[in-house]
C-alpha cells in the first residue's frame, strides 16, 4: 500500500498514525504492531459490518514500503460527535448526549456475531499485562470478569465520541472496532465512563446519569465495573489518562 501525495495525517497515537487519503482513511501501525492484531482489527469490522450498524467499509490490508502493516477503510463525510460536542453547550450538549448514549444501546442490542471474541477473556488478559499494579489487586480484577460469563451483548470497548461520525446524510457511523468483544452491556459503558473521565471530564457524571436512566441500569452496577475497565485500559499506554485510571483502581481488595 502507498499513500497519495495528498494524504494528511489526522490523528497520532503512540503506535499508529492515522491519514486522510482521497476516499480513504489508512491507519498506518508502526513496525512493532504485530500482522495479526491488524488482521485481528479488519476480522473485527468485518463482522461488525454483518449487523445492522453502519460502519466504515474495509478497503485494504497490506504492507507499507518499510514493512509496517496498514488498514484502509472508505471516508465518510461528514463529522464527529466529539468536534460537534467541541462546538455545543447547554440543551445542545443535553441533545448530543441522548444521541450518544441512544446509538451506544443499540450497537449493544444488536445481536453479537458468534465468533467475536469474549469480554471476560480479553479483559482477563489486558489486565494481568498491567505490571505497575500489585498482584493481589490484579487477581481480585481478574476474578471480577468471570461474572461477565453468559453475557452477549456487542461492546465496543472504545465507545468515545470521537469514534461516532454523524455523516453528511445524518447516518451515525461508528469507527474504531479493534476492542470490540461480546460481553457485559454495563462494563462497556465503564469504559464509556472511564474514557470521558480523561477526555471530557465535563461530560462523564452526566453520561452516567443518563445511561442508568435509559437503561434502567443502577449506577453501583456501572461503579462496580469501573475499577476493571479502568485497569485493562492502563495496558493500552493511555498516558494522558494514566493517573486518573489509577484512582479508579484504589481499594479495590478493600471493596471484595
């Protein structure tokens, strides 16, 4: 795969850059990503794309020049929910909140492709790579996901809204499906929680407000999960929420 003279780099994490390219977003991985955690990524979306939630069409994946892997998928046009949330305040935060939250209820009671990988499991395993957390207290998380067992809704495991594009049509798409799992519908909205605490800390208490009432889900049931999401995202090098997952994370041997 080549990238276009025109392409222009959107967005930059510690292990990928992402361009606008034409028609096309290419997230271009560095050379440690592994093949197959990007095949991993594109049997995701595929399967995603067998539902009914709009997604991103897969377009490519190959091999840069220097070896490192890509991922193409076509460009919607339009914006995310995340710049439209830049630009609101007041009733119109309240709007895009409910839209948030009501597009998040229905991925999770879409039915789950059978061969998606299992919360409990990947977040079993996110956990116990976390070294700077004691081994008790990553045991007590561990043994937290065994409860998720029996449960099958589709979680995203990154659900931000910066991963939600409202297309020029009005359609919501949604990007992004590398952590998706099928799981418990209240542990994803944890991660919900945990990722607007460090990114939209103005939103988070509102979101969680929100989801309790449209759900009919008690706020202890999201706080419990709270303190496992919180450790599996620290495996994931988010440094700029580093400190406040940690907290997430106090007492938790004490709470058992």
């Amino acid at each position: 795969m080549k990238l276009s003279e025109n392409a222009v780099a959107i967005k930059k994490r510690h292990n990928k850059v992402v361009y606008r390219d034409g028609d096309r977003i290419v997230k271009v991985f560095n050379s440690a990503k592994p093949a197959m955690d990007v095949f991993n990524e594109a049997l995701n979306l595929s399967r995603i794309q067998g539902t009914g939630i709009l997604v991103p069409k897969i377009l490519e994946v190959s091999q840069m020049d220097d070896g490192s892997w890509a991922l193409s998928t076509e460009y919607i046009p339009g914006t995310t929910l995340g710049e439209l949330f830049d630009k609101a305040d007041g009733d119109e935060t309240a709007k895009l909140l409910d839209t948030f939250i009501d597009l998040q209820v229905k991925i999770m009671h879409e039915p789950a492709p059978a061969l998606l990988n299992k919360q409990r499991n990947k977040l079993a395993g996110m956990i116990g790579r976390v070294k700077e957390i004691d081994p008790s207290t990553r045991y007590d998380l561990q043994m937290r996901t065994d409860r998720m067992r029996g449960h099958h809704d589709i979680c995203h495991g990154d659900f931000s809204p910066s991963n939600v594009i409202v297309a020029e049509d009005g359609n919501l798409y949604v990007c992004d499906w590398t952590h998706v799992t099928q799981g418990l519908a209240a542990a994803d909205a944890a991660t919900t929680y945990c990722i607007l605490k460090g990114s939209r800390h103005e939103l988070a208490d509102a979101y969680l407000d929100a989801y309790s009432i449209k759900t009919d889900t008690p706020k202890q049931i999201i706080d419990y999960w709270v303190p496992v999401v919180a450790a599996a995202e620290l495996a994931r090098g988010r440094e700029r929420e580093h400190d406040i997952l940690l907290t997430f994370i106090e007492g938790v041997a004490d709470y058992e």
